[in-house]
C-alpha cells in the first residue's frame, strides 16, 4: 500500500464522521425550518381570523346607532297605521273616512315593509314573541296575564316589538307574560342539559401525592 493510500486510508473514518455531522446539522437546520414555516402559518391564520371578527366587530357598532334610530322610525309608521279609522259597518262617516285615506295607509305600509326590508339586510329582526316561552335576555316583562290554560311564562301580549341584531339584542320586546298555568315542558336545550352525565370526581391519589404540572400551550397557535 502506497503512502497516499494509507492515509486516504487514515482518514477515511473523519470524513466519515465529518459527512455525519454536517448531515445531521442539515436536519436539524430542516426541522428548526419546517417549525418556524409552521408557527408563521399559525400566527398568519390567526391574524385573518382577529381580522375578520374584528371587521365584523366593527360593521355591527357601526350599524346600531343608526338601526336604534331607525326602529323608531319603524314604530310611528306602525303607529299610523294602527291609530287610522277603520270602516264601520252602518257607520257612513267612518266609512267614507276609511276608504280617503286608505291610498295613503297603503304607502304609509309600504314605507315600513321596505324599513324593515332594509334593516333585516343589514342583519336586523324584528322580534314578536308571542306565544314564545319569556327569554328575560331578549324580552323585558311589564306584567303578568293570569291564565290556568296557558303554560307558565309563555308571552301573550307584545307591547312592544323587540329587535335583535345577528345575537345581540338592539332593544327588548316589552310583554305580557302568563301565570298560574301549568309548569312549561322543557325545552330541547334544557332536556340536554338535564341528560348530560355530571363531571366525574377525580380519585384520591396514593400517599397525598399531588397532581404533575399540566403542560402549557401556546393558546395563540
């Protein structure tokens, strides 16, 4: 063996572990890579999610100053039209009376079917819970209709028209709500919560040892 072939030789196994470690700096240059493309995707798809709510945070502010204002507009034309004559019959005079004004009560009706049209296009309701079972979160009570035939706190008479914008509550339906009546069913939600298996105690653990430390995680990934 020559002197060039013994030390190719001689130093075989030092490339060889040179070769090794540069690989094994590659990888872990490739990893530390992959994880900072993922926590990039992570921070870039919760920024699009803050955006996007807060986008819609501020369309729904930016809408209910003016949908209160225009509710009320929405109540006088209601007003209007129930505080008109209506037609008697053997009554002339309320007769005639109701048949003039009626082309106006027409457009007065029109005006508010289009309001509410334009409201309920940018995202709000009218509410007339009658019927409903009392939700004290969207309506606000003002008396209370003795009634054994009818359910406990079911509405019976609406005030006034309550409205909502998305889920939140531009201003409570004023009602009537029953008494006396027999207890209401429960609903479907309260018939889940009544269904659902309570949360199991957690067993005593041996010579008073106390629970590891749960890991923490970062909640913006």
């Amino acid at each position: 063996m020559s002197a060039e072939e013994n030390r190719d030789a001689t130093h075989a196994p030092e490339a060889a572990a040179a070769d090794s470690e540069r690989l094994a700096a590659l990888e872990r240059d490739n990893t530390d890579l992959k994880d900072r493309l993922l926590r990039a995707l992570a921070e870039m798809e919760n920024l699009r999610r803050r955006t996007e709510r807060e986008i819609q945070d501020t369309r729904a502010f930016s809408i209910t100053k003016f949908a209160s204002d225009m509710i009320g507009t929405a109540d006088n034309l209601r007003r209007a039209i129930e505080s008109a004559p209506k037609s008697e019959e053997g009554n002339a005079e309320h007769e005639v009376i109701a048949k003039a004004i009626q082309p106006l009560l027409d457009g007065v009706a029109l005006t508010e079917r289009e309001l509410l049209k334009a409201l309920e296009k940018h995202g709000v309701k009218r509410r007339e819970p009658v019927g409903e079972r009392f939700d004290p979160h969207r309506d606000q009570a003002m008396f209370e209709i003795p009634d054994e035939s009818v359910p406990n706190g079911t509405v019976m008479q609406v005030m006034q028209v309550g409205y909502m914008i998305g889920e939140r509550v531009l201003r409570p339906a004023m009602v009537g709500v029953s008494k006396g009546g027999p207890a209401r069913p429960p609903s479907e939600a309260d018939a889940e919560k009544a269904n659902a298996e309570p949360p199991k105690a957690e067993a005593p653990r041996p010579n008073g040892t106390q629970e590891p430390p749960r890991p923490k995680f970062d909640k913006r990934a």
